[in-house]
C-alpha cells in the first residue's frame, strides 16, 4: 500500500449503507425453495458481494440448466428482491452511514458508490442518498465482477483520481479482494472471518474512524 494521501472514498452500498442482505437472502431462499435446491442462510454467507449470476451459480452448485432457465431464475429472484424494496426509505441507512458519508464531504474527498447491485441506483434514490455521490459505479458498469478490480477501476477514473488514493469501505470478502487487487486502502466492515484480510477493519459502520483511515493514506 503506498503512502499517498487518501483524495476519495468508494462506498460498497449493501451491508455498508444499508442493510439489504436479508432481502437479498429471502428471494434467493423463495427461488431456491421453488426449485428444490438445497439452501439456507449459512449458504447465503457466501453470497455477500457477489454478483447476481454469480451468485446463481452458487446456488445452483453445480446443477446444470440451459441459458433460458438461468435468466428465468434471475429474473425471478430479482423481481422479488425488488418487491421486497419497495418500503425502503432513508430509516433503512445503516447508524452512522450518513454521518461517515458527510464527514468525508466535509473533508473534501470525492465520493464514489462501488455497488455490484444493478438495482444500487434505485435504492440509493430510496435513501435519497444519490446526490452525496460524485460517481456511482454498480453492477451493470463493467463486465467483472468482484473480487475483479474492475468496478473500483471504473469508480476511480469517473472520479478522476488514481487508485492508491482511493480508500474503499466494504462488508464482503470478495469486495476487500477487488479493493486490494485495484490497489486502494481497504476499510473492511464485519468480523474478521470475512473482512479480516482489509489493511483496516471495523465492526460496523457506525465505527468507522474517518482519521485513522485519512492518516493511513498519508
Ligand atoms: C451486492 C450484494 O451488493 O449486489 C449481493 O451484496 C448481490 O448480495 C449483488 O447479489 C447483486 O445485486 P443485484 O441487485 O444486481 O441482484
Ligand atoms: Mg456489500
């Protein structure tokens, strides 16, 4: 990690922002249940992060279906994942998301959402948090998905700054892998089984120390 000073921050938006995990989990359990794919929430841990057709091939787990059955299952667990949304309103910020968001406003740094959710638009506009941002990338930006670099690339160069200035703040093992392979300061939200592997780590967003990270970068 190179000693360069910290010019933005990238938010992960589920699990950081807000807590979607458990909609997310619900519709791939209705899905997997109408399928009669063996699943549960220790099953859905794994899926933190990832991207929605990777994360249909885990819960497949190697059963085989033709192209038209897997864009049928994604279609289905998203409608329902969006149904789910559909009360979501600023109440649903995590603690302390918006006051780590303006903090970092209030110090000047530019602010990217690096979200794998094609849906990141929509529930930012639920939280009506979109107008923070000076960049969103989400999951229909790039190609890769995390633990690939690729999203927080693509946050960086819309926001103009090179990568090693760039500090990411993440729930998901596969998102402090992409913030690390994008060469960026990691900041790991959760227990250190998932995020332990982040240069720093906090158990919620809520604890996050602004200082500690912008003195990290510097
Ligand atoms: C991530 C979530 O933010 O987005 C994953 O942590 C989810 O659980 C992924 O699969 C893709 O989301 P979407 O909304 O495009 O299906
Ligand atoms: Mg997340």
């Amino acid at each position: 990690m190179p000693d360069v000073p910290i010019r933005a921050v990238i938010f992960d938006l589920d699990g950081v922002l807000t807590d979607t995990a458990e909609f997310h989990y619900r519709a791939w359990q209705e899905l997997a249940d109408a399928e009669g794919l063996p699943f549960d929430r220790q099953a859905n841990e794994a899926l933190r992060g990832v991207s929605r057709a990777d994360s249909l091939r885990l819960v497949l787990a190697g059963r085989e279906v033709d192209e038209a059955t897997f864009a049928r299952m994604m279609a289905e667990k998203n409608e329902r994942y969006v149904e789910l949304l559909a009360d979501m309103s600023p109440d649903d910020l995590l603690p302390g998301a918006l006051e780590l968001v303006e903090a970092c406003r209030d110090r000047g740094l530019k602010l990217a959402i690096g979200s794998s959710s094609k849906n990141a638009p929509m529930v930012l506009d639920a939280l009506e948090i979109t107008d923070r941002f000076d960049a969103i990338a989400d999951g229909s930006t790039v190609e890769v998905a995390k633990p690939a670099p690729d999203l927080f690339l693509a946050a960086a160069r819309s926001l103009d700054v090179e990568p090693a200035t760039c500090a990411v703040v993440e729930d998901a093992e596969a998102g402090v892998d992409a913030a690390l392979a994008a060469g960026m300061l990691a900041v790991g939200i959760g227990p250190a089984e998932r995020v332990g592997h982040a240069h720093l780590r906090y158990p919620s967003t809520a604890d996050v120390d602004l200082e500690t990270i912008l003195a990290r970068g510097a």
